[in-house]
C-alpha cells in the first residue's frame, strides 16, 4: 500500500473523514467533512507525520523552516518535522504563531525557531478552503522581515473552487506564487475508497460515490 491509500485509510479509521450531509461555511451542503481535531492519539499522529514527510521529501523543496498555523497547524508541524528527521535524516527547525502575542516572560507571537531574513518558509496545513491562514501567516512573516513563504502542505485537496472559477489552492499558486503539495486529492480518496471495505465497512458505495461527482460537478475547481 502507497502512503497515499495509508493515508486515506488512516483517516477513515480515526473518523476523520466521515461521509453524510454536511454544511460548509460557505453554506454549500457537501456529502463528506473532514476534521482533523478527530486525530487523538500517538500512534495515529505519528502516522500522520510520517505521511506529511513523504509529501515534504517526494515533493523535493527545500526550505529553511516548517511553521504550523494556530491552532491545526502546531501539532502538524511538530509531528512532520519529527518524521523527517526519523526517516530521512532531515534536521528542519519548525515555529508556530499564537493567537495573541504574549505579554510577559520572553514575549513574542512565535513559538519555536525564530525566522531570520532571507529564510524560506514551508507552511504546514490540515485542509485549505479560502485560504485565509496562510494569508495571514504571509502578513506574519512579512512584518518580520525579507522572509519567504514558498511551499505548502496539506492534508486535502478538496479540489472546489473559492469565490471564483479556481481553487484556493490554484489561487495561492498563481497570486502568491505558492508550491502547494496536498498529500491526496478528493479524486484519489473517491477512486480508492469506491466499493473497497476497510475492516468490514464499505464506506463509499455507488450512491455516495454519484453524490460526491455531482458535488464536484457543481462546486468543482475549473
């Protein structure tokens, strides 16, 4: 089994994705929802590390520092940052952002590696909608110094376009001038979750499989 299918299956057995009637926040009704608080054990974010790090190494960038958006992020960045030193001897510091900037002891909004001019960030992600977190993490940045955000990771792609005709993710590349690697696409999930029992449950039949074309029909990313 490729990490990819490891990876999809993880998420299925942690209940991360789940398949049902849902609502977006931009109110579209979408017959899957994927929440990755739902990974709440060691063994499932070591895991989850070591598939961000096949991402990270087959995508080949190269950066000088992994940053996790508050609060998804952190975990994401530690676990990645860890299993790229354990199965590819790759050492990358990694920061995070809090919510809002301490006041007392050694003060600051970031956690963990301080960024220097000139470095280049690799943003660690769950899942992308608007983008609107990686935007602000750009604004972060930027406020610091001649500092770079180059590549970013995510979990999904849910391959649906924004408020115009692209995706959040095409947008971050062709605006932003952002590598984005997603560690799946929902078409990969759909073509290898169709008809395939995982443990004893079949968990995307040919009636969910239609809804989920018709949902990319209507709201997929051109």
């Amino acid at each position: 089994m490729c990490y990819k299918e490891a990876f999809i299956t993880l998420m299925v057995k942690s209940g991360v994705l789940i398949f049902g009637d849902f609502i977006t926040k931009s109110g579209r009704h979408t017959p899957y929802f994927i929440n990755t608080g739902k990974y709440r054990t060691g063994a499932q974010m070591a895991a989850l590390g070591d598939y961000y790090a096949a991402c990270i190494h087959e995508s080949g960038e190269t950066f000088d520092l992994l940053f996790g958006p508050a609060y998804k992020g952190i975990p994401l960045a530690v676990a990645a940052a860890t299993s790229l030193y354990r199965l590819y001897g790759t050492d990358v510091p990694y920061c995070f952002n809090r919510k809002e900037e301490k006041d007392h002891g050694e003060g600051g909004g970031l956690v963990g590696e301080e960024p220097e001019s000139g470095w280049r960030i690799a943003i660690v992600e769950d899942v992308v909608t608007a983008g609107t977190a990686v935007r602000e993490s750009l604004k972060l940045f930027q406020a610091i110094g001649n500092i770079h955000v180059t590549a970013l990771y995510v979990s999904v792609d849910r391959m649906e376009r924004g408020t115009g005709a692209k995706s959040a993710l095409c947008e971050l590349r062709e605006n932003l001038g952002i590598a984005v690697y997603p560690i799946v696409t929902i078409r990969e999930v759909i073509d290898f979750l169709h008809n395939r029992e995982i443990d004893g449950v079949l968990y995307l039949d040919d009636d969910l499989r239609d809804k989920m074309e018709r949902y990319l029909r209507e709201y997929g990313a051109k």
